[in-house]
C-alpha cells in the first residue's frame, strides 16, 4: 500500500511545498486527523467548489475556491481527497484548469465517458455473488455477478462481466444499469482497478434492529457456515493477486456484528493493510478491534439512531444504551477521533427533541469526528411534516454546534435540499 499521509508530510516539511488538499468533507477531515496524529502536521489549506463551505475552517485548515487556493499558492501540489468525486476533479484540474499532472500526488490518467462511480472502483461481496452498488431501482435489479465457487478464476470474471458492462453503457445495448440515475458522462480511470471493497451480508448479530433487514439480524450462536458462502479474506486475496486493487485500496466491513465473529482476528489482520471502516453496535469493547483503531488509519462507524435509553431499546431491540455509550468513550480514549455516529430518523420513534438532543449531547461527550443523517433506505412511506422538521432540526443543530456531516440516505438529502 502507497502511504500517501507520509508522502504529504514529506512535502510539506521536507520538501517544503505547499499541498492543497481537494474536497473539504470526510475524506479530507480523515486525511488531516491522521496528518496531525501521525506527524503534527497540517496542509497548506483545502479548496472545494462548493461555496457553503468557502470561507470557513475544516478540521482547522481555512477552505477557500480553487482560484484563491491557486492565486494563493500558485506552485502548490495537490492531493485529490474524495472517494466518491476523485475522477472528476482530477479531470478538471487536468483538463480545464490546466494542472500538471505532476503537482497532483495521486494522479491517475482519466478519460469521459457514461459510467458510474460504484462500477469504476467498488467491488462488494456478499454471501453468494460479487457486485458494484447497493442500488436497486426501477424495474432493473443492479449488476451482479453469481459466484461460480473458483476464487483464481473469480478476479477474471469480474473484469471480464465489468468491463463488456460498460463498453455496453456506452454503446446503448441493453443493461442492468438503464435508467439509473447514476450514470453520468464525466472522467473515470483510463485504467480501471478497486479503491473501495465492501463486505455488507452475511456473518451474525446479537441486535435486532427495527430497520434493519440483514441476514445477520438477531442470529446467536452462529450457525455453522453454508459451504458455498464466499469466503472474503480469500476473494480479497485472489484480487490482489490478481494485481486488481488500487495502491490504496479502502475496506468497509458491515457484515453482521464484527466484534462477535469467530474470524475476526484474521480479518482484523487483513485490515491492517488498508484505510478501513467498520460499522459495528459497539455493544463489545473489544481489545483487538481497539489495537487495530491504534495501528491503522480506521474509523467506527456506529448507528445510534437515538439519545435516550427507552428509545434505543426500541429501535436496537436490546438494553444497552449504557453499555454501548461506555464503549464508545473507551474506542474514542483508545484512538481520538475515531468515531463516526449515525442518525437513522425513523418516523414515531427517534423523531423528537429529546432523542436528538441526547444524541448530540454525547457526539460531544465521545468527541466524534462525523455525524451521518440518514433515514430507512428501504422505507417507501412518505414522510410526514413533523419528521421532515425534526430532520431539519437534526441538521440545523449539527451545523450550529460545528459538527462535521454528511448526509448519507437520497430522502435525507431531498428533504434538506428542499428546505434550502
Ligand atoms: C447492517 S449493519 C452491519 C454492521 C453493524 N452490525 C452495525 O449495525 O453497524 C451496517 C449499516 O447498515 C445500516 N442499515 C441497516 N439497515 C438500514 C436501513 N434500513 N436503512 C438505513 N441504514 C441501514 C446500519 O445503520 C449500519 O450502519
Ligand atoms: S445500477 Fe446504477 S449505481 Fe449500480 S452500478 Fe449500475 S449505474 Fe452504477
Ligand atoms: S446491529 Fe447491525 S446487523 Fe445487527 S440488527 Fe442492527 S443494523 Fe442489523
């Protein structure tokens, strides 16, 4: 893996460059608290296009438009910081700000055409089949590639289903990806590989969450495992073999609860190679999860989804409230800053005051680095006046008391947007 934390400390306190970081949301506040971590160093500043966010502070570090950061600074290097945005905004440094492709630290040849993010760089595994995007939408089931039981041979299937998949987007054969909202003509990698791997079904949980349709879902002591489910250490391992992920390739793990897995030591041990995000209960304080936050750039991500104990006991199906607070203040002592904490506004039970404010209250208390809006992203009832305020008012009181967002569920977003 390509340690690109170290090369930008270097240019900054080596080499003495100024380095502009694009993108002032997670992945900068991430970059910048794992800079100053490591080496008590900060880039020079952060440049985005969207205005709200000119003129202020992330993590510390002034946001300004891309001509001021350049009038400023105009020998700067730059980082691209966005997963989700990295391929356009290396084709408009490139192409229409006229950028060498030597001042950005981690440039990759881009080309236009129709494509979507989630095909270019996402491989997710599930208990029986590869695929790109958890979308589903119309009449269209998302693209999906059945396992045949051979992880040598997985990796060129893969590439193989992928790449006719696009060149039949954009030839306007039929596919699976017609009439999704998310293919855009725009800049994708000349040369395609993995950045995000993703490992969302399968494993066990001792919740029982209201919202939550997983397979996992309330299932303890684990059943003894199907011996056709995917192995994902082993499908990652024949990628990289395969010299199929990036040089700085990031793990999502949200199978089951993670913390209770029997394999978690060995997937723990995968994790150390790559930036990692973990959604877990936090019902465990768990030591070799706390070593792991020590050693590598990984973050928690945890859906508390309400501020009181009655309402968690609701929503989550346990007693725990207490428990998993006390946890997330010994995750944030292990390593500060760790923890992401999520809002799942779930109409007629977590859309009050109270519930919001206690939530908060503790963001503050364990320190957290994000806070996630969402709402039931299988949830096909309209929601009502009340909860579209309370969703209001969640954000409102983020921005208020300076909390870093993001939000995550398209009804969140719509929500919000109209308001604006
Ligand atoms: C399925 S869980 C597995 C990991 C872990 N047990 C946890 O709860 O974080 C992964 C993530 O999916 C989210 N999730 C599950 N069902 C959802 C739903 N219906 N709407 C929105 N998010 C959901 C949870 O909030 C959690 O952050
Ligand atoms: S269905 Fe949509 S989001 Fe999923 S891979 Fe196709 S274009 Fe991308
Ligand atoms: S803790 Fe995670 S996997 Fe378990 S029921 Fe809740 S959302 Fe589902």
């Amino acid at each position: 893996m390509r340690d690109y934390i170290k090369e930008i400390a270097d240019k900054l306190m080596l080499g003495n460059a100024p380095v502009i970081l694009y993108g002032a949301g997670s992945d900068s506040a991430r970059l910048i608290a794992e800079m100053k971590s490591r080496y008590s160093v900060l880039p020079t500043c952060i440049c985005d296009r969207d205005k709200s966010k000119q003129g202020k502070q992330l993590s510390g570090v002034d946001v300004l438009s891309l001509e001021d950061a350049i009038s400023a600074h105009p020998n700067a290097l730059f980082f691209v910081a966005s997963r989700t945005y990295g391929y356009q905004i290396i084709g408009e440094l490139t192409e229409r700000e006229n950028i060498s492709s030597a001042n950005i630290i981690n440039f990759e040849p881009v080309e236009k055409r129709l494509s979507c993010v989630e095909l270019e760089r996402s491989l997710r595994v599930s208990t029986s089949a590869l695929y790109f995007c958890c979308f589903q939408f119309g009449q269209n089931q998302s693209p999906i590639i059945e396992f045949g039981g051979d992880y040598d041979k997985a990796p060129q299937e893969f590439t193989k289903y992928r790449n006719e998949l696009i060149n039949n987007i954009n030839s306007g054969f039929p596919t699976p990806c017609d009439g999704c909202p998310h293919l855009v003509e725009d800049y994708f990698p000349a040369r395609r590989n993995i950045k995000l791997i993703a490992h969302g079904s399968g494993g066990i949980c001792n919740f029982n969450c209201i919202y939550c349709t997983f397979d996992a879902k309330n299932i303890y002591p684990p059943p003894p495992q199907s011996q056709n489910a995917i192995d994902f250490i082993k499908i990652i391992d024949a990628f990289e073999s395969y010299g199929l992920l990036s040089d700085n390739y990031s793990i999502d793990v949200g199978a089951g609860e993670v913390t209770i897995s029997p394999r978690r030591e060995e997937l723990y041990k995968l994790l150390e190679k790559s930036e990692c995000c973990i959604f877990t209960n936090a019902s465990v304080y768990d030591e070799k999860l706390a070593h792991l936050l020590k050693k590598c750039n990984a973050i928690l991500d945890v859906s508390l989804d309400s501020g009181t104990r009655e309402t968690f006991r609701v929503i989550k199906g346990v007693d725990l409230f207490g428990r998993v607070c006390k946890n997330l203040m010994r995750y944030n002592q292990e390593k500060p800053g760790c923890l992401v904490l999520k809002y799942i506004l779930l109409p007629g039970f977590n859309d009050n005051v109270n519930d919001i404010d206690g939530f908060l209250k503790l963001c503050d208390d364990v320190e957290v680095r994000m806070i996630q809006i969402s709402t039931d992203i299988y949830s096909t009832s309209p929601m009502s006046d009340h909860a579209k305020n309370m969703l209001c008012y969640l954000a409102d009181k983020i921005k208020e008391k300076g909390f870093l967002c993001s939000v995550v569920s398209n009804v969140a977003r719509r929500v919000l947007s109209e308001r604006d």
